[in-house]
C-alpha cells in the first residue's frame, strides 16, 4: 500500500452537513396578491406601494394647505366687518304756514328729506330689511318715516332717502315745546333722530352674520322767513 492510500484511510473525508450548512434553494414567500415569490418583493409591488404613500402624502399636504388658507382667508378677505351709515344732508322743503287754531296760531306743515348712505365693506352683499327713521324734538316724537328694504353690494355705498312730513300743529300736541308761534326769525331749532336698519351678511353660505346698524343725529335748524334750513348735523353710527 503506497504513502497516499494510507493518508486518505487515516483522515477520511467528513460527510456534509446539510443541517448547518446554508440552503441552496430560495426561500419561497407566499403572495396572497401575486401567489408564491421569492424572498425579495417583486418590482411592481414596491412600485405601487410608492405610489400609495405618495398619494397619501399629497393628499394629507393638500389637506392642511386647504385648511391654513382657508384660516388665513376667514380672518382677511373673509372677515365680515360692520357696515356703516351716514348721513349726507337733510333739507326741509315745501314749507306751508297758514292760519291755526287760537292754541296754535300758525300752522305749518313741513317736509324733511334726508339722505342716508349705506357702505358695504364686505365681499359680499349687505342686505337690509325695512327700516325706520323717528325724529325727535325735546324728547318728544314728532315723525316717523319709513324705508324699503334693499342691498348693498360687496365694496359698494347705496344712497337711500328718507322722507317726513311734519304736521307742527299735531306735533305740537305730543311735544308742547314744539310750537311755530313761539319761534322768531333766525331762531335755532335743535331735532334729533335714530334710525335703526336691520340686515344680514352671507358669505358663501359659510360666514352669516346678522347686523343692526343705529345711527343717532343732532340737527340744528335756523327758522327764517323763507322756512328751515339746516345749519349743522352730527351723525353718530354704531352697530350691534
């Protein structure tokens, strides 16, 4: 027996041990989707499942770019401000004095115009509902007059007129102060009114709010020979 022959008996050769060795056939992973694949997930399946999370992601981002907008327009552009009234002029026309009563001897019927305007400050309409106007002499209520409804458009002013007529004989009656006799030429007379117009703000069917707007004025009239004129008017607005 030759050297090599007894070497090989002397260290024979190990069998393999497939237990600790490692396999050489793929683990096979079961699909429910696509059935049995291999350990790596296929290329479309990782494709779709980018797409899924990046919809999520753009949908989750345009969400909350929606809501911050829609928060930054609701205390801007969106804010509904108070709508506000003045009072451009007031005159006294188609003065008529004539013969009275012995309690009153001069009887003279007056007819007051006064010109309102409505400012809209809103994106949207401002619309009101009829409205009144009473005029007041020493506390007293010598007239009240009326006013249709109307609207006043986004970023819009709308004149509206107001027109009275004073009967001063029957006037004199609810405010004795209020008495043509007693009055001499280029004597002033102080009246004051409150107007009182109630109406609403609808902003995309979103923002609604209800607003009254009261506007209080103090008007001082010279009496002459050819009537009143006003001399000055004070206005003041507020809302609620």
């Amino acid at each position: 027996m030759d050297q090599n022959q007894t070497t090989k008996e002397e260290n024979p050769t190990k069998p393999l041990n497939h237990t600790s060795s490692p396999s050489i056939y793929p683990i096979t992973v079961t699909d429910e989707e696509h059935g049995p694949t291999s350990g790596t997930r296929s290329s479309p399946y990782l494709r779709r499942r980018r797409c899924m999370i990046g919809c999520c992601g753009c949908c989750v981002a345009i969400t909350l770019l929606l809501g911050i907008v829609i928060l930054i327009l609701s205390f801007t552009v969106f804010k509904i401000k108070d709508p506000s009234v003045s009072i451009n002029y007031i005159d006294f026309t188609d003065f008529d004095a004539g013969l009275g009563t012995n309690t009153n001897p001069i009887s003279a019927n007056i007819t007051l115009n006064a010109n309102l305007a409505i400012k809209n400050p809103n994106i949207a309409s401002f619309k009101f509902k009829n409205s009144t106007t009473d005029f007041y002499y020493k506390g007293q209520t010598i007239g009240v007059a009326y006013a249709p409804n109307g609207e006043v458009r986004a970023y819009k002013t709308t004149e509206m007129n107001v027109t009275l007529d004073v009967l001063t004989d029957q006037a004199a009656k609810a405010a004795p102060a209020f008495n043509i006799s007693g009055l001499v030429f280029g004597q002033d007379l102080n009246l004051t009114s409150y107007t009182d117009i109630a109406g609403r703000v609808n902003v995309l069917g979103i923002y609604k709010r209800n607003i009254d707007v009261m506007l209080n004025c103090t008007y001082t009239v010279e009496y002459s020979a050819d009537g009143f004129e006003s001399k000055t008017t004070t206005c003041v607005a507020d809302t609620a």
